[in-house]
C-alpha cells in the first residue's frame, strides 16, 4: 500500500478516461436542478474529470495494494486570492466533491496532522468498484492510463511563488521568456522515448520539468523540478531509456565550490568531510547554514533540521544518524566544525543565500538543456538539480553540454575558470566501447552502486510523491502541489 498526493499537473486522454469522463459528466449534469448551458462551463467540468480520474489513476487509487491518494478540499486552495496555482481550478474541487458524495471514490485515511512537516495532511481516497466493475482486465487497462499520463495544459511550465509557496502571476523576463520554449520542447521530445525501471513503465510525465522561482523573484530559485527526482539515486539508476541504461554524472560539492570561487579560491577538499562528524549529517547541516538567516551558530536551526531529517525515510535505517541526539549543544559544536573545515565561507554563512546558489544551479541546468536542444535535439538529459541522468551511450553529449555550461556561468560571474569535479555512476554497463575513449579522453572513472531489484520494485510500488525533506532543498522544499487542508 501506498500514499500519494494528488497530482494536479496531470492529464490523460486515454480512451477509458475519456469514456469515463463523458459518462460521470452526464449523470452530473443529469443530477443538476440547474443544468449547464454555456460551453465553456460544461468543457471546463468534462475537463476536470478527465484530470481527477488521471490523477487518481496515477497515484494507482484502483490496484490491489489499497493504495490511495490525498485530496485537499479546502476551498482557499482553489477560490481567490489564496488559490495556490492555476492548476488548482474550482471546477475540479466541484468534481472532487461530487465523486465523493455519488461514492465513486471513498476516504480510506483521515486527516491528520504530520509532526515531521508539521502541517495537516489531507485525507486519502480510493476508487469503488463501481467505476470498473465493468472493465475486463482492469490491471492492464489501468496500467496502459497510467502510462499515457501527459502534462495538464493547465500546468504552466514557469512558477513564480510567493513565501506561502503560492504561484504568482509571471512578471515578464527574459529567463521566462527564454525557459518556456526550452521546457515546451522537453516535454514533446519525452513523449517520443519510452522510460522503464524493473520492467515497469514510467510515464513521461514523471520527467516533466516545473521551473520554480521563490519569494517573487527572478533571482531565487529557479530549479528545475520533476516528479522522478523523488527516487533515490541507486533507484534512478535503474532508470532504462529506449531500453538503454543510464550513467548519472554528479557534480561534486556543487554550492560549496559555487561559494569557494564567490571568494576566489579553488575548493581542493572535500567540505563534508569534517573530523567527528558523519558526512551525511554535515551535507544536512550545511544546507542549513546557507538557508538560514539565524545568528551563527544557528544550533537551534540545525536542531530542528537535523531531527527532521532523522525521521525522515532517507534517515530512518541508518545508523549513523539514529545513533546521534541532535542536542543544542551538539548543533553548536557542528556548526563551529563546520566553519572551521571551510573558513573561506564562513561570511556566507547565517546570510540565506541558499536560494541565490539554487538561482545559479538553475541557470546551469538551463545552458546544459539550451545546448543539448541546439546539438543534439533528440537526446534526453534528466537533471537532478545537481546530477544529470543519460543514455551511456550519449555521455560525450552531456560532458560537452557541461563544459559549456561551465564555460558560461563562469563568463556570467566573473570566476576563474576550473574543471568541475564531477563522478559517474551507473549500476548496469552496456557497450563498453560507445564510452571507454571518452572516459580514457577525459581522465574519468565511472562507479558503480548496487541495489536489490525487489527493492527498486517496492520503491515504485510506494513511489511517495510528498517526499521527505531533501537535504538539498531544506527551506525550499517543493511540496509537489499537496495543498493544506486546515479547516476539514
């Protein structure tokens, strides 16, 4: 069994779906004292039962596993003001409704409230059988729905958020101007590869990318965000496009080596790596040293953070972590280890210039992407924000779009220029020889992870899109549309 948040950015046009839709759109209006006359008003309720039933479809709210998907119903998050973004529309929240009270979908989880996120979860539901009682092999025809999940067109590609992570209405810029073609094309050239992990199809629209700007601006954020991210780093790599294996280039220390060359000095250590410390913990905490704006040293910050990502499932078996009691004392002392294993930066620290080094990623992601469109116009680049997922086959594209995103950040900011550190993973190796005189060219090594296959399955199988904290967003954490629902 798994839980889901509702995916507000999905569509489908799957002949069961439109079948469906056109079927429950008749007996809602059929259930009307006052029917729909204009067109635009039925369209927009056919619409939305097209985006309900391909949302609970692919949070997989009809398998055998009992796993559902959180709904919010909380009027503030589709009327006025306070509406968290255009996808969130008033006729879906009516259809939502309307499923409920004619029990084609039924609550299976009640609200409640997370002490992790500490917010109020909406509750969960599931489809009745009375919506497929009818269909023949049902598990196929829902597999087959889920895999021709698309983008709603609704959903734009840009966001610009405001502090309560509600989407504002997009100023013009040249960013705007400049990532809605390139995020257009991404999204159509998706749609001509296939994507599997374990013999399971993934829909592209799990690869889509979102851009998303923070507090208003242009100049915060500005990552590119998909719901694929959400798996772990060995699971990805699991990943088969076209039925090719993938490798995943990471770019080492990438913020902390952003912030070295802000100071004009090359980062030759590794600024994780501090005595008494488990690296994994002091990745965490300098995270929240670059977001905070607390007084250094920002122990009660890191406190709250740090214990947070201790429950979290990235956290929750590792012993490492669960061995440590996050005690302000603790935090202090980490957070003076820290500063001490990187004094060059220390001035950057407790300044909350975490999302100006987000901005700067996004920008590299976005000359990687600009290049691969020019250059080679077919080939897919998965960007993890500070990772990039290919073909092995196409490695020498993605090291060539590297260099020249180096090359151009570099000219933007007025740096020295470097040679990137960065590692090459992969867990399964192709054709050795597509490859082998790149990396002999390059002076490059590619490592190799390993992870059990029935645990890549049981991964997709409660593929979580409310993710825990990644100690990579911390205070930007995307919250993948989940909405809040304080008032049920």
């Amino acid at each position: 069994m798994s839980a889901s948040y509702f995916q507000y950015r999905c569509y489908n046009e799957h002949p069961f779906i439109k079948e469906r839709a056109e079927d429950l759109f008749k007996l809602y209006q059929a259930g009307r004292n006052r029917k729909l006359k204009d067109k635009h008003d039925k369209a927009a309720i056919r619409r939305a039962f097209k985006v309900a039933l391909a949302g609970l479809f692919l949070g997989g709210a009809y398998d055998d596993h009992g796993s559902f998907v959180r709904i919010s119903l909380n009027n503030n998050n589709y009327y006025g003001q306070s509406r968290l973004s255009p996808v969130f529309r008033s006729e879906l929240l009516k259809v939502f409704r309307w499923l409920i009270d004619e029990e084609y979908i039924t609550c299976v989880s009640n609200t409640y409230h997370d002490p992790i996120t500490q917010r109020e979860i909406p509750r969960g539901y599931r489809l009745t059988d009375s919506l497929m009682a009818s269909v023949e092999n049902h598990k196929e025809v829902a597999r087959q729905v889920r895999l021709q999940t698309t983008r709603n067109s609704d959903a734009s590609f840009i966001e610009l958020r405001d502090d309560d992570k509600r989407c504002l209405r997009l100023k013009p810029s040249a960013q705007n101007a400049l990532s809605k073609p390139l995020l257009t094309w991404y999204d159509e050239e998706l749609n001509n590869h296939t994507f599997t992990i374990a013999n399971q199809g993934i829909p592209p629209f799990y690869l889509s990318l979102t851009r998303i700007y923070s507090q208003g601006s242009y100049e915060l954020g500005g990552r590119f965000y998909s719901l694929f991210q959400g798996l772990r780093s060995q699971s990805r790599l699991h990943l088969q496009i076209d039925g090719e294996h993938v490798f995943e280039v990471d770019l080492s220390s990438l913020h902390p080596t952003m912030l070295y060359r802000k100071a004009g000095l090359h980062l030759e250590h590794d600024p994780y790596e501090v005595e008494g410390f488990p690296r994994s913990v002091v990745k965490v905490a300098m995270q929240v040293l670059l977001n905070t704006t607390k007084p250094f040293p920002p122990a009660n910050s890191l406190r709250y953070y740090l214990a947070k990502a201790k429950r979290s499932k990235r956290n929750r078996n590792d012993k490492a972590w669960q061995e440590i009691d996050f005690t302000t004392d603790y935090c202090h002392q980490l957070a003076l280890a820290v500063a001490a294993r990187n004094k060059p930066i220390t001035e950057f620290f407790s300044q909350g210039i975490g999302l100006k080094l987000q901005h700067l990623d996004s920008i590299f992601t976005s000359c990687i992407l600009h290049f691969v469109k020019k250059t080679s116009p077919s080939t897919v680049v998965i960007p993890i924000h500070d990772s990039y997922v290919i073909k092995q086959s196409e490695l020498s594209i993605l090291l060539d779009a590297l260099e020249f995103a180096e090359s151009t950040l570099t000219k933007l900011q007025g740096w020295d220029p470097i040679h990137p550190k960065i590692k090459i993973e992969s867990v399964f190796m192709d054709d050795l020889s597509t490859y082998e005189s790149i990396l002999e060219e390059r002076s490059l090594d590619v490592g190799s992870t390993t992870v059990k296959e029935e645990d890549i399955t049981s991964q997709l199988e409660e593929f979580m899109l409310d993710q825990d904290l990644d100690e990579q967003e911390c205070e930007d954490a995307y919250d993948l549309d989940a909405g809040y629902e304080h008032d049920q």
